[in-house]
C-alpha cells in the first residue's frame, strides 16, 4: 500500500515539475476558454439568438451557431490527443529508458503500478479540469448568498473540509498512512453528513445558490468527462505498456481514441432510429454528450461503454506488464 | 556491435506475407467501399443481393469493379485473421507455458465479457432525466398509449417548412420567424427521439421549401402516399405532419411552440430574446395516436343555395360561406351545407316557401329544375313568336304582285294603324324581314338555353344520394339524419352587411319551421356545439315587427338576449350625413369604422376566469406582434342573461365594439318624396339619446352608446324543460290557467324551473350579432382566426388553440454589466492561460536553480 501511495505521489507530482503538464494545461484552458468565450457571448446575446444548453457548446455538441460547431470539431480532435499527451509518457519512457525492469522487480504488485499510474494520470486530468469551474457562475447564472448560519451542523461540515485537506497534505508528506487515511475518512464522513443535515435541517445555510439556468446539464457534463477522460485514458495507458517510443505512444493512442470519436462524423448519414444510427451513436463519444450529457441527462448505453473499457484497459495494461516478466 | 534484428525465419516470413496479404485486403476493402458508395449512396442499399448483382454487372462495369475490390478485399483481411488465429491457437497450445495460456484465456474472457455486457447495454439502455422541469420526460399515462402502438405500421413525421409561420395572418419574415422555425424542428426531433425510446417505430423527415433539392425529397417521401402530398401541398403554414396507413394528421408550428413575438421583443428589458409558449408535448402525441381520427363535421345551415359555401359563380360573392369552408377544411374540419328552404323556383311569396333539408346539391336540383321550366316556357313563347310571324311571312309571299290596296291593308295591320305608302313598302319588307331573323334567332337561342338546362338537370340527377334525398318528405327526420354525425353546427343569417347601403337578405327570409328548431334543440341536447351569427333584423321601414323565429328562441332559453337594434358606428353617421348632401349618394368611399375589441375578461372582474375563445385570440395576436383587425359593420347587440352571467364559468361576452358606437332601432335611411316634387333621403339615424321618460330607459333596448358585446360564448345545461316537456313555460302557464286543483303540480313545476337549469346536458354555444362575419369567398386573417378559435373550441379541440399554461420557453440569458462582460471575456481567454504558462515558467526556473 505504502509502495503504491509512493508511486502515485511520484507520478503525479511528475506532472506539475515537467514542462509538458504546463503545455498541455496551457492548451487545454486555451481551448475550454475560447469556448467558454463562445458561450458568454450567447448568454448574453441581444434579439431571438441564444444557447439553450451551454454546456453542449463547451463540449463541442452545439449545431448552431456555426462557430460552435466549429469549435465542437476542435475540441473533440484534441480531446484525444490532450489524453494521449498525458498517458504518452507512463510507462513507455520507463520502457525506453530501461527503468521497467527496476519497477518489475520492486516489490510491488504489477496491478498496484497500473493502478498507481493510472490514478495519477487521472488525478491530474481532474486537476485540468478543476479551473473549468470558475466558469459556474456564467454557465448556470449561480448566484451564491452567504449567511453567518454557524449551527452544529454546518460546523461539522467545515470541520470535515478542514480534516480532508490535512490528509491530503497527510498523503502528500507521507506521513503515516493509518493517520492519512484517518483525516480522510473522518472528513469525508464529517463534510458529507454535516452537510446533509446542514441543508435539510437549518432553517438557514451558511452559503445558499440560486441558478438561473439548470444545472443539471452541469453535472452530468462533468460527470460524463469524468468517465469519458477515465476511458481514454486507460487506453493510452494500455498503448503506453505495449511501446517503448513516447512518439508512438500518444499517435497510436489518438488513433485508437479517434475511434470513438470519428463515428459521429457519420451521423448525418444515417436516419435517427436505424440500427445505423444506433451503432453509431454506442462508439461516438462526441454523440453521447452532444444528445444526453449536455442536455441533463444520464444514458446507461455509454456509461456502460466508458466504465467497461476503462476496466478493460486497465486489465490488458496488467496483463501486458504480467506477459514482459514471463518473456 | 551484436546485430539485434531478429533472425529471419520461414516462419516470420510467412507471417510477414500474412500480415502483409491482410493489410492489403484492409486498404483495398476500404477502396472498394468508397468505390460502392460513391454508385450506392445509400445505407439501405449495402445488401449481399446488391453486391452481388453489382458483381455480375448488372449496375454496370463501375460498380463491378467496386463489389469484386470490396469483395476481394474483405476476403483477403478473413483469410489473414484466420491465420493469425489459427497461430494464436498453435502457439497457445505449443510451446507456451501453462501461465501464458490461463493470461490468453483470461484476456479472451475479459474480451468476451466486454462485448457482452456492452452488447446487453446496447438494447437494454435507458435514459435518465435530470433536467430540472424533466423536459425528456414523458407523462406515464402517455407513454403507455405511445407503447400500445403496433411497431409494425411506423408513423412518417415530416417537418415541412415552408418558411409561412401564421397561416394568413401574415407573410411577414423576421429573425424572430426564422429563429422560431429552427427552435421548433429541434424540438421536434427531440419529441420523436423520446417516442422511439418506447419502442413504436417513427421516420422523420425535415423538407424545406427553399432547399436545392425540395422537389426531389418531396417526391421520394410521398411516392407511396399520395394523401401526405396532398396535404403538404394544401398546407397553409410551417406544419408537423404525421401519415400511418394512409391517413395524415396535421400540426401548425404554432400549435406545438407557438412564437410570442410581443414578449420576444420585450424580454431581457428589451434587448430581445426568443420566446417560445410550448403547447404540450400531449399535443404532439396526441396527432401521432389520432392519426386514424375522423375529421369534425361541420354542417352550415342556410335557407338557400346563394348563401352556402360553395364557390360563387358570378353573383353572390358576398353572401357565399366558402370562405369559411376554406378555413376550417384546411385546419382539420369537413364542411357540409344543408339548405334549410325550398320551393324558390314557383314560390310567388316568402310564405310559399317550404321547410327543407337539403344538401346543396339538392338545392341546385331544385334550382336547375325551376331554371329548366324558365327555359322551356321561353322556348314555347318563341316558338309562339316564330310561328306567327312565319304565317305573316306566308302572307305577304302570297299578296306579292296582287294590288296596292291589298298589300297596304296587310301592312296597316302589321305597323299597328301607321300609314304605309307605295314607295315605303321595300323598307316595309326589309324591316319584315329582320323581325323574322330575330324571331328564329330567339328561337334557336331559347332551344340551346333549353338543351343546356336539361343538360344541367340531367348531370345533377345522375347523382343517386340527391335523388334518394329528395324522396324523403319528413323535414324533421331528414335533419336529424343529417346532422347525425354532425359535430358542430353553423348558421349564418345574412342580412345587412353596410347599414348605409340598406338591407341586402329580408331577415325574415331567415326563419325556420319549429319541426326544424326541434332538430336543432335535439342536436344542443346530445352536448353538440352550435355556432349563430345573427345579422340584424332590422327592415327598411323600421324595427322588425315579426316575432323571434323558433331558433331565436332556443338561443335566448339558453340564456343570450338578442337586441333587435342594429348597431351603427360614429363613422357611419357621418355616411349618411353626407349622403344627404348628395356627395356620396349611390355610392363612393367606405366609412372607416373602429375594430372590434375580444375582451378576456370584463374590466374589475378579475374573479372570471378569461374567455377561452379571446385568451386565444391575443395569444395569436402576440405570435405575430399585431392585434387582430377585426371590423364589421352593422351589428347586432348580443348580451348574456342575467341568470347565465350570475355563475359564469368564463367571462360569456367576449366580442365588443368600441365606444364610438351607438344602438339604432331604424337603422337604414328613408328616400320619400319631398314637398318640392323630388326625393331625397329622410330619417337619417343618428344618436338620440333615450329621454327619462321613455319606457326604454334603463333597459338593453335603450338607444345608447357602446360598447356594445356582439359575440357571447357559452358552456352550460340546456334547459330543464327541454328535456321535460312537463316544465315547458307554455305548459306551466296553461295550468296556472286550468285552476287550483294544479296548484302542487304547478309550485312543484315551477321549482323546477327556477331551480336553475343544470337538467339537461351541457354543450357549447357562440352567438355572433353579424350575419356575414365569416362570408365572402376568402376570409380575413383576423376573421379566419377567430373563426378557428371559436370552433375549435366549441368542438371541444382546446388542443389546437393556443395556450399559455405552461411557462414560456425561452433562451437562457445572463444579465452583466459591460465591465463584467470584458472581464469575464478575458480572464477567461487569456488569465487562465497564462496562469499556466506562469506557473509552467516558475518551476522551470526554480528547478534549474536545485
């Protein structure tokens, strides 16, 4: 366990002290901020123009205006290639360098440096995506009123933040894990129950939101980037074990993204509720946000999709680590 | 330095080649198939039958070369995978150790749990609805009647857009229009989305009438369904169409997201934004369950041919309906005209005419019949003529050459005593002779007049329904038979349409036989709706003297009082005025008169609830940003009784005029001859206000000025005694007459009767004071649209009116000040960025100083 918390920490720190986390976080917040751009201009748009769900134009689903879908093509062509970037680097340049041979032989299960290498990577996809949320309160018209409602409740609840970022400075100092894991569970536990009962049971909150678009097109976004960037980012970690180039890695990771991405190319061809259009829709990763992830909704169809090949990813990368030990 | 290549062996040779052969076959099969695709373009053309045929050449040497690339290929990739199995296999089974196969056939089961599971997602997913007004979300009750569809007979829903959003409203485009025309195909596409998930099979097709390739899609999708064309090409506006099995159902844009375009240019302080008022995703579904619905009937009944809606032909184009049977066939109704009167061809008075129930083609039976005894008395007369003057011809040739004396004696008689001389008798004979010529040339004339009247006749007789229908001599059974599948009756009574032009139809003419009102009364009885529009019954002499006709009286026992004035406008007064000086007399410019006001509900009664009909209409008025220009003149004041408007359900008076108006009992100017010998125009109507003396003072007949309701709506119980004839007025009186010994019966009765009238069944009823509101062969956009409305919502079809019940829809907006705005722009375009390639430059530098 300790080893596995080492590795995480090594590799996700990895990310913030080479030039190339930067690169890819420049690009990225580049790209999410010129849609975010398009976005606040159909927000705040004058006459019969507008955006029904802004969170389709973030994530390059909107049909109109043609900007949007535009920039929808953009963003869906470096998607891939943004988490190729990521996973290009994981375990090729270990292979490359020589340094797999040491990892193999280090006391460590080969599914505990799969696991450790892919929450790393993943860690610091969420972390991209964290800044994102600054854009909230454009996005669904958040408003947030603060009131000084300091209950037992509520106090539990910032306690329990408060005992959250101690273990994650607990994880990142590598201070004992059973303490580590103690700030964890107990602020989690402390935030989430205080919380609760803070919003059913105080007559007043200490922060109160009012959205004056939905937001349930907000979170089901995030929670569809989330499992989408989980996917492909098991993918490119599977490449990264078979290749030794990091070149190679990330062209071979985009090509095998882009396939779940080209397919909604080829929506216009087919008639919505053929089996055409179907097939089409199960591979298109840009078609699942476009139609139910941007629009408020939760489809078991790519949930499914994402999870299971993540797993399966996941399993093959172990299993291609397991097949260099026994060469 | 060790060489590090492997070794090469037959073995990787043959691998190579493999490998080699099956990337190939991929690169060729990928030709092969844009080959294909580019000769069949379509998906549903990709069958192993077409393949093949394009193989042996039938669609020519293209597409063979294309099928045997593409086929070639895919071969060539199976043979390589084979292989590489078949040494996956091998070396499974070879030399590789027991770990290596239990990681193989682990690998192969992870694969094939894959596909399982995602293969079991694929037909068993389902969607979840988060939104925060569950607008992906059907109601239950609805989704289970659009799961008892059979998949078996799919639904085609064709969004036509033809670029017309308000019908004949108007034809005025706008970003507002086009803005809603997209928002709406959206949305439908969605709707349908929602209906595929419960299984029934649905084809959508969006058309547009400015696309490159219209016609041709328009041919490809109703080449099997000529009733789909037909309808598309009858469609009046931007319309959702729904066809199964051979029945089209239609949907104006407006009646599933109606555009508010008064609200739209208000929004957002005024900066504009789209707002849309949704009708009901149940209004959409409902099109696509009623598919197989039968149309509502609506049957016009008229006292004679001239007023039905058929087209006129010359004549009659003011006092024709076919301009509201043109609304209401293209808005979903069937119209049918049942003529109330007979008899016009030999009847010398009104009172020589017959109750009837006619169809029209009946009535033109009738009419072709009168019009071909005309012609047959005119041929006998000219024959007659020609006759006589063939013996005067005789004559004449007989006296040629005998003496003066006689030959002037002939003359004497033929010029009626006129002195004919020697030297006038060739101008005699040359005039003889052209009275011949005209004789037979009357002749031949009222023969072909003739011919063509029996020709007529003979064309309408061979209709075996109207000759059937003429057999049938019972009035009061024959209505009932006709109206039987009737859902909504209209009666208009044209009689005056300009007051200073005069009365046109004699509003006695009008009247009908109580067997008559009896079918009527039946019809409101079963619930059925019925729809008046009353002219005034004013005559040229003054007020009307005949008492209310049987159907007069069946409206004002459902509970609306009918003024006997007609209604003149300010404007009008100044009409006659000037027609008394002789400037406009017979004729000249039109007076301007005020529009009519549909009020939803009365001033200070907020308690009512609107009027369903005039709710409707300003909706419709706000779709397009205008009010509806509703004018007519001469006008009949129409009032709800007191009774009715003490429970009202909805405010009843829903038709106004302004108060520029006033009531006249002598609606029409005199011309009498004057002192001096000539005529002139006398009893000019002008405002006299009722004096406090007069009998008239305080009640609805007093002469006042408006506004004045003309148009009264109503849903409530017919009377008690309609359906008991035992508390009829004329039976209770009778017994306060008979005596005491009735004095139970009669209290008992009178209860009854007093006890309001909630006996009988409900229906609807709307009450017009204009006879011709909704004549003419074309109707305005306002007239057309009120009349939608009120039928609509008299056959009970609320659904098709457009409602504001649900919150409007509009585009999310976020309110900012322009300083807000270039923050928000370039901390977000620019700030974060560059915090990144800030932070990127900081740990660069700090790690070169470690």
């Amino acid at each position: 366990m300790r080893a596995t918390a080492s590795l995480i920490r090594r590799e996700f720190i990895a990310y913030f002290t080479s030039p190339a986390g930067y690169v890819a976080a420049f690009g990225f917040l580049l790209l999410t901020g010129l849609l975010f751009n398009l976005n606040l201009g159909l927000l705040t748009e004058k006459g019969p123009l507008g955006v029904e769900y802004p969170m389709q134009v973030m994530l390059g689903g909107a049909d109109s205006p043609i900007l949007a879908q535009v920039a929808g093509v953009l963003f869906w062509g470096l998607f891939p290639a943004v988490t190729g970037m990521l996973t290009m680097r994981l375990l090729a340049e270990e292979r490359g360098t020589g340094s797999i041979e040491l990892l193999l032989t280090a006391p460590i299960r080969d599914w505990q440096i799969v696991f450790a290498k892919f929450y790393a990577c993943f860690g610091f996809y969420i972390v991209l995506w964290l800044p994102t949320l600054l854009y909230l309160p454009v996005l669904a018209d958040l408003h947030a009123q603060w009131k000084p409602a300091f209950t037992p409740f509520s106090i539990a609840m910032l306690v329990g933040f408060v005992l959250i970022v101690f273990g994650k400075i607990a994880f990142f100092r590598d201070w004992p894990g059973w303490l580590t894991i103690g700030l964890g569970l107990i602020g989690l536990t402390a935030a989430v129950a205080g919380g609760y009962f803070h919003y059913t049971q105080d007559p007043e909150h200490l922060v109160t939101f009012t959205a004056g678009i939905d937001p349930a097109p907000i979170w089901t976004s995030y929670l569809g980037v989330v499992l989408a960037g989980a996917m492909f980012l098991a993918l490119g970690l599977f490449v990264s074990s078979l290749v030794e180039s990091q070149l190679v890695a990330w062209m071979v990771s985009l090509l095998l993204g882009l396939v779940f991405v080209l397919p909604s190319l080829l929506r216009w061809w087919f008639e919505p509720g053929t089996v055409g259009y179907d097939v089409v829709y199960f591979l298109s990763v840009p078609e699942h946000f476009r139609r139910t992830f941007t629009r408020g909704q939760l489809d078991t169809l790519p949930i499914v999709l994402y999870v299971t090949v993540t797993l399966f990813c996941l399993f093959l990368t172990v299993r291609s680590l397991e097949s260099r030990r026994l060469r | 330095m060790t060489d590090t290549r492997q070794r090469t062996t037959w073995g990787t040779r043959f691998r190579f080649l493999v490998r080699a052969f099956g990337l190939t076959g991929l690169f060729a099969t990928v030709i092969g198939a844009g080959l294909f695709a580019s000769e069949f373009p379509s998906p549903s053309q990709w069958t192993t039958q077409t393949v093949q045929a394009a193989g042996e050449g039938t669609h020519g040497p293209f597409a063979k070369v294309a099928a045997w690339t593409l086929a070639a290929g895919v071969v060539s990739v199976a043979i390589a995978l084979v292989v590489e199995l078949l040494s996956g296999l091998l070396l499974i089974t070879g030399r590789r150790t027991a770990a290596s196969v239990s990681a193989t056939v682990g690998t192969l089961a992870a694969l094939a749990l894959l596909v399982f599971v995602n293969a079991y997602s694929f037909t068993h997913h389902r969607r979840l609805d988060f939104t925060r007004d569950h607008q992906f979300t059907l109601a239950p009750e609805l989704a289970e009647k659009l799961r008892s569809l059979r998949p078996e007979s799919p639904t085609t829903i064709v969004v036509h857009q033809m670029h017309q959003t308000f019908g004949s409203l108007t034809d005025e485009r706008d970003s507002y229009t086009s803005g809603a025309e997209r928002k709406v195909t959206e949305k439908v596409k969605d709707v349908v989305d929602l209906f595929r998930e419960l299984g029934p099979r649905f084809n959508i097709e969006v058309l547009d009438t400015e696309a490159f390739e219209y016609n041709r899609q328009l041919d490809a999708i109703t080449k099997d369904a000529p009733a789909l064309r037909q309808a598309i090409e009858s469609s009046p506006e931007n319309s959702i169409f729904f066809f199964a099995n051979d029945r089209v159902q239609r949907l104006a844009f407006n009646e599933f997201l109606q555009l508010d375009k008064t609200a739209s240019k208000e929004a957002n302080s005024g900066r504009g934004n789209l707002v849309l008022l949704p009708q009901g995703v149940e209004n959409f579904a409902r099109r696509v369950l009623a598919v197989q619905e039968r149309r509502p009937k609506v049957a016009v009944l008229v006292v004679h041919e001239l007023l039905t809606t058929a087209y006129p032909e010359g004549r009659g184009r003011a006092f024709t309906m076919a301009g509201l049977k043109k609304a209401l066939t293209t808005h979903g109704f069937d119209v049918t005209d049942v003529v109330l009167k007979k008899n016009w061809a030999s009847a010398g008075s009104l009172e020589e005419l017959k109750p009837a129930a006619d169809t029209r083609e009946e009535s033109t039976l009738e009419r072709l019949e009168g019009a071909l005894a005309t012609a047959a008395d005119e041929t006998a007369a000219a024959r007659e003529q020609a006759e006589i003057f063939g013996q005067i011809r005789t004559r004449v040739e007989e006296l040629k050459g005998r003496p003066w004396a006689e030959r002037s004696a002939l003359y004497a008689r033929l010029v009626r005593g006129g002195t004919v001389t020697e030297e006038l008798e060739p101008e005699v004979l040359a005039s003889l002779q052209r009275q011949f010529n005209r004789a037979d040339q009357i002749l031949i004339d009222a023969r072909k007049a003739q011919a063509s009247a029996e020709a007529k006749l003979r064309d309408a007789l061979s209709d075996e329904r109207t000759i059937e229908g003429r057999r049938i001599t019972d009035v009061k059974a024959k209505l009932t038979r006709v109206l039987a599948d009737v859902d909504l009756i209209v009666i208009p009574r044209f009689t005056v349409e300009d007051a200073t032009e005069g009365p046109d139809v004699a509003a006695s003419l009008h009247g009908i036989s109580k067997e008559q009102a009896d079918v009527i009364r039946d019809f409101m009885l079963k619930g059925k709706p019925v729809l008046a529009l009353l002219g005034p019954i004013s005559s040229r002499t003054g007020p009307a003297t005949d008492g209310p006709d049987p159907l007069e009286k069946l409206i004002t026992e459902r509970g609306i009082v009918l003024g006997n004035e007609t209604i003149l406008f300010d404007g009008e007064a100044a009409a006659f005025a000037s027609r008394r000086a002789g400037e406009q007399f017979g004729g000249g410019v039109p007076t301007d008169i005020p529009p009519l006001v549909l009020v939803e509900t009365p001033d200070g009664k907020t308690d009512i609830k609107p009027n369903p009909v005039a709710a409707a209409a300003r909706l419709t008025a706000r779709s397009v940003d205008q009010k509806l220009d509703l004018r007519a003149r001469a006008l009949r004041p129409v009032y709800v009784a007191p009774w009715v408007s003490a429970e009202p359900r909805f405010a009843a008076e829903f038709v106004q005029t302004g108060p520029d108006a006033w009531n006249e009992v002598r609606p029409f100017p005199q011309v009498r001859p004057l002192p001096d010998g000539t005529f002139g125009v006398t009893d000019i109507p002008r405002f006299e206000p009722t004096p406090l003396d007069d009998p008239r003072k305080g009640t609805l007949e007093e002469e006042r000025r408006g506004p004045f309701p003309i148009g009264v709506a109503i849903d409530g119980p017919s009377p008690a005694h309609w359906s008991d004839d035992r508390l009829a007025p004329t039976r209770i009186a009778a017994m306060l007459v008979a005596g005491p010994q009735f004095q139970k019966l009669i209290a008992g009765a009178l209860a009854s009767a007093q006890s309001n009238r909630p006996k009988g069944t409900s229906s609807r009823l709307i009450v017009f004071g204009s006879g011709n509101l909704f004549s003419g062969p074309k109707l305005e956009p306002a007239q057309e649209k009120l009349l939608l409305h009120s039928a609509n919502w008299l056959t009970g079809r609320e659904d098709r009116m457009p409602q504001a019940s649900q919150a409007a829809w509009q585009f999310p907006r976020v309110e900012m000040t322009e300083r807000e705005f270039s923050l928000w722009r370039y901390g977000t375009a620019i700030g974060l960025p560059l915090v990144a390639v800030y932070l990127g430059l900081m740990v660069t530098m700090f790690r070169r100083l470690r």
